[in-house]
C-alpha cells in the first residue's frame, strides 16, 4: 500500500508528478503538502489525521490510529509547471500507444509487443516519435523490412509526438481521485480567474 500513486499538484491545482504514498506522507508531515478530500477541502497532516479513516476502504494503520490514504496532494509553494516535453522512451512510446499493436489493434502484455519503424532505417527511417510504434511480434514479422503500404499493412493511428506529460496520462493504475485534475475542462475550472462582479 505505501508503494502506491498519490498525485501531485502544484499550488495553482495542476498535476506535476506521480508519487508512492510513502513520499506524500511525508511531505504532509513536513508542512510541504497538503492533502485534498473529494470535496476538494485542504488538510494539513494533523487534520488530514484526524479524519475517520474507519469510513473510508483505504487507511494506513499505525501504531496509534488508522489514516486515511490521500490519493491526490497538493504542494504549499511550488507553482511552476510540469514540463512539458515527453522523453522519447519505449515506456512512453508503450503508453502512447497503449499497448496496442499499431497494425492488428490488438492490446497485448508489453512483453509481447516490440517498437517497430514504420519507414524502415534501411529506408531512411530515423528513429523518433513520428516513426515508432508498437507492434506485436507477427505483424512486425509480416511488415519485415517494408514500408506499411509495401506490406499491405494499415496503421491504426498515424505515430506523433504526444503532448501529455506521461505520468499524468490517466491509465489503468490512475484513481478515480485524479480524474477532476487531469482532465483539460476541469484543469481550467480550478484555474480560471474569477471576476468580482
């Protein structure tokens, strides 16, 4: 349990990293974090702590109490944003794909999927978002060392550089907690600047 995500937020509410609840407990304890309920209501550890932590599925036990499991924390005084340019991995390029092979549609366990070069090096393929996709390992033995029309193959999708910041992409792992904070429409709401009216 104490190796699972918590997101982080800067001060202006926008997600900046992915934690392991370890971590965001400390940063709660240290006064650098506080953390939000699903009433999007701010605590520091003290009142974070003293919630009942019997109503809620999700709690820590500690010698003394049970506490309840922050899913999304926000940080007191860092107000600068994520970066913005995404690494050029194979991890990102297996999320941006979703494990999906670009060529049968099929989601298969990335130890079953390969990257593939859609215009082969041998063609002058370079090696980049725009020319990496995931394929499973029959449909890149079919495509070989061709281009997908030479192989009278399709891709799903054309291959782009993508502009999520990876950790924050919601997937599988993600908690119905982020959702309000990764999603563009309610990224604006929490930062929108109100009129006095």
């Amino acid at each position: 349990m104490l190796d699972s995500s918590v997101l982080v937020l800067n001060r202006s509410f926008q997600p900046i990293h992915v934690c392991s609840l370890r971590r965001a407990f400390t940063l709660l304890y240290q006064g650098v974090a506080k953390a939000i309920d699903e009433e999007y209501r701010l605590f520091d550890f003290d009142s974070w702590a003293a919630l009942s932590a019997e109503v809620h599925a999700e709690s820590i036990g500690t010698v003394s109490r049970r506490i309840r499991v922050p899913r999304v924390v926000v940080l007191v005084a860092f107000d600068r944003l994520p970066r913005m340019r995404v690494r050029f991995s194979r991890h990102n390029i297996y999320q941006r794909d979703d494990s999906t092979c670009q060529y049968c549609a099929r989601r298969l366990p990335r130890a079953e999927l390969n990257l593939d070069h859609v215009v082969p090096r041998s063609q002058g393929g370079k090696t980049s978002w725009e020319n990496v996709v995931c394929s499973c390992i029959p449909c890149n033995l079919k495509k070989a060392n061709r281009t997908p029309e030479q192989a009278g193959m399709e891709l799903l999708q054309v291959p782009v550089r993508p502009r999520w910041t990876p950790g924050f992409r919601p997937t599988g792992r993600g908690y119905k907690a982020w959702i309000p904070f990764l999603t563009l429409v309610d990224v604006s709401y929490w930062n929108t600047e109100l009129l006095d009216e």
